[in-house]
C-alpha cells in the first residue's frame, strides 16, 4: 500500500468514526470532536481495515491527532 492509499484509508476510518464533519490530512481530529469513545472505536476500525493490530504503547490521542500522525504510526505495522 503506498502513502496515498494508505491516506485515503485512513480518512475513510475516520469518516466512518468521526460523522458529520469535514476532515482532510491536516485536520486536528481533538478540535472537532474527536473523543476517547470515538478514538477507541478509530483504532479498531483501522485494526479492521487493515488488518493490524495496534499496540497498547501506540495508542495515545496525540500520535491519533491528524491524518499525516495516524498514517505515521500505522505505516510502521504495513511494513
């Protein structure tokens, strides 16, 4: 999967998650509502999708915060 495709998967997991709302890569997800239930519910819809499993050690809102922060983390397990 390259980085564009990977961007795009990405973005569809948090339309799925985070409805009603505009997001692009750049977006701060904190900013428009992202929450702990909904950050819990992203990470298993990108295990999901992916099929990956995060680590416990990964999951922290900060490195969940934007497009360009998730595709960083994930990439690490595509590899």
């Amino acid at each position: 999967m390259d980085a564009q495709q990977l961007k795009t998967s990405v973005l569809a997991c948090i339309c799925k998650v985070v409805e009603n709302t505009e997001v692009d890569e750049n977006t701060d997800l904190l900013a428009v509502g992202m929450n702990s239930m909904s950050f819990v519910r992203l990470v298993v819809e990108l295990e999901d999708e992916l099929n990956i499993e995060i680590e416990d050690g990964d999951i922290d809102l900060l490195n969940f915060q934007t497009v360009d922060s998730i595709c960083g983390i994930v990439s690490r397990y595509l590899a």
